[in-house]
C-alpha cells in the first residue's frame, strides 16, 4: 500500500483570511515576528497499488480534478511507503 | 416557460426558488434531485442556495461532480438558462460554466443582510425590466461570497460587459474582486450571483426587488 499526502494550497498572492485570523490571534497571544500566516489542507489518500509511478499520475488527476481549484489552489503529492 | 430547480443534499433554497418560479409562471416547478442522469425539456435550471454536501472540500465541489451536473453542463451549452444564486454560483464557477472562484469573505464573517446592487447591464435575460445603472435591494447570506479571479479574467469580464451586478459603492460585503455581485457567461444565459432574488419577489418579504429578474426570465423565455 502506498498512502499519498496532497497538500492544498491558496496561490500565492491569493487573500487568504483565515491565515490572516490565525496571525492575528497568535499577535493577540504575544508571539512575536510572525510576519505571514496561510492555511491549507492536507488530504491523506490510502491507496492498494505498490507502483509508486501509477500512484503519483493517479493523484495528480485526482488533484486537478477535485482536490484543489486550479483558479485559486496549488497543490503537492507527497507519497509515503506504509 | 418549463423551469426546474437542482437539489442537493444541503440545499435549503430549493423551495424558495421553486415558490419564486411557480409564482411566476404558474405552474409547477420541476425539483430534480442531483442523482438524476437525465432532465426534462427545460427552458430555465434554477441551482439554488445553500450548502450541498456541507460545503466540504469546498463549496459547491462535490456538488459539481454529481450526476445531474453533467446534464446541467450540457443543457447551458445547448443554450438552456441556468440560474445559480449563492451556492448555485460556487457550482457553476467549479463547473467551469463560469471563470473565477469564491473563496471565504474578507471579514471572515457569515453576512445575513439586504445589500444595494447597482444593475450592470439592463438589455439580458435576467435584467430587462430594470434600468440601467439602477441600484435594488436584494439579500445576502453567505460566508463565501468573495469573488476571485486573476487580472486577465476580470479585465475580459468587464470588457465583454459580462459583470451582471456590483455591490453599490463603499457596500461590499466580502471583499470581492471588484464589487462583482454577479456574472453572466459568453452567451449571457448562465447567470451565476451570490445575492438572493428568489427572497425579494414580493413587498412582504422586505423587498421585491428581485422580482423583475424572474419577469424579465420569463419575458424572455416565454
């Protein structure tokens, strides 16, 4: 089995509010020096194939078909031997 | 006019829409449930509001790869009219009917309130029985009204005169790129808009502003 680990992310240069919140609540903690926050989402996928090649083209078609908005989203795969 | 309205599991302005459309043409109006493969003979679909598939992912993305979003595809490239208010705008930009995306608002808050728009364009299906330039009173209620697109799409967006709606000077209320409230297609039949006209058709419900769209729908489309 190979599990995948598709990282979701806002484009750079697209509004993120709610990394926006984030950083302003950990200012409102008082840590200090946290010049920019983003949030993203993180997907793990289990996947039944041990051919780590067939398992990368799966995901990415799988990304740029729902996972992730190409208009707003980039996205990574990362795959994990389990 | 035949019209119908798309549901999903987690709409809940499919019946607002539906009253609005059977007051309006005085018959009944079809509800197609989003596992449907196949559509009746249908002048104008009605997507409607609300929080299909609990907005997971994102809104309106699950919704836009169920059955009955193929049809809808392919009955606007037929020309059919398709009409999709707030989370019926986030499946036709995730749909690809319409460029852009919605993202969270600005102020990060749920905003449930009526907003001035000013009318774009005033010659469509959607807006014949308004005035140029005249500003309505129509709700919002959405946490993901924030219209986003890149520069080149919205500069095509205003040059082809396909803004349908902005929000009145200094009454955004999202954070949308442009004040845009509203878009229309290429061929201006698919209208996608974040405020809700099917909960203005009558003076009871603190405006009816929104009631000529329906009128000028139905003018337009017999």
């Amino acid at each position: 089995m190979i599990r995948a680990e598709v990282r979701v992310m806002l484009k750079p240069g697209v509004l993120d509010p709610q990394g926006q919140a984030i950083g302003n609540a950990l200012g409102h903690l008082g840590f200090e020096g946290v010049e920019d926050v983003r949030q993203g989402k993180l997907i793990v996928l289990d996947l039944e194939t041990n051919d780590r090649t067939a398992a990368e083209n799966q995901v990415k078609a799988m990304g740029e078909r729902l996972l992730a908005n190409p208009v707003i989203e980039n996205f990574t795969v990362e795959l994990v031997d389990v | 006019m035949r019209a119908a309205v798309i549901v999903f599991p987690g709409s809940n302005c499919d019946r607002d829409g539906a009253v609005a459309l059977t007051k309006l043409t005085g018959r009944e109006t079809a509800m197609i449930w989003h596992q449907e493969t196949e559509l009746p003979p249908l002048d104008l679909i009605f997507l409607p509001g609300g929080f299909s598939y609990g907005d997971y992912l994102r809104c309106g993305a699950i919704a836009a790869h169920s059955p009955v979003m193929r049809e809808v595809v392919a009955a606007a490239k037929r020309g059919v009219a398709v009409l999709g208010v707030c989370n019926g705008f986030h499946l036709l930009t995730e749909s690809h009917l319409l460029p852009g995306a919605l993202i969270r608002n600005a102020g990060l808050k749920f905003v449930c309130r009526p907003v001035p728009l000013s009318v774009e364009r005033a010659e469509t299906i959607y807006t014949k029985h308004y005035s140029p330039g005249q500003v309505i009173r129509v709700p919002v209620a959405h946490g993901d009204g924030n219209y986003r697109a890149d520069g080149d799409t919205l500069a095509r967006l205003r040059d082809e005169g396909r803004i349908a709606f902005r929000y009145a000077y200094g009454q955004n209320p999202n954070g949308s790129a442009g004040d845009i409230a509203g878009i229309y297609d290429e061929s201006f039949r698919v209208l996608g808009m974040m405020p809700h006209p099917e909960r203005a058709i009558e003076p009871a419900l603190g405006s009816a502003d929104g009631w000529p769209l329906f009128q000028s729908v139905l003018e337009s489309l017999g």
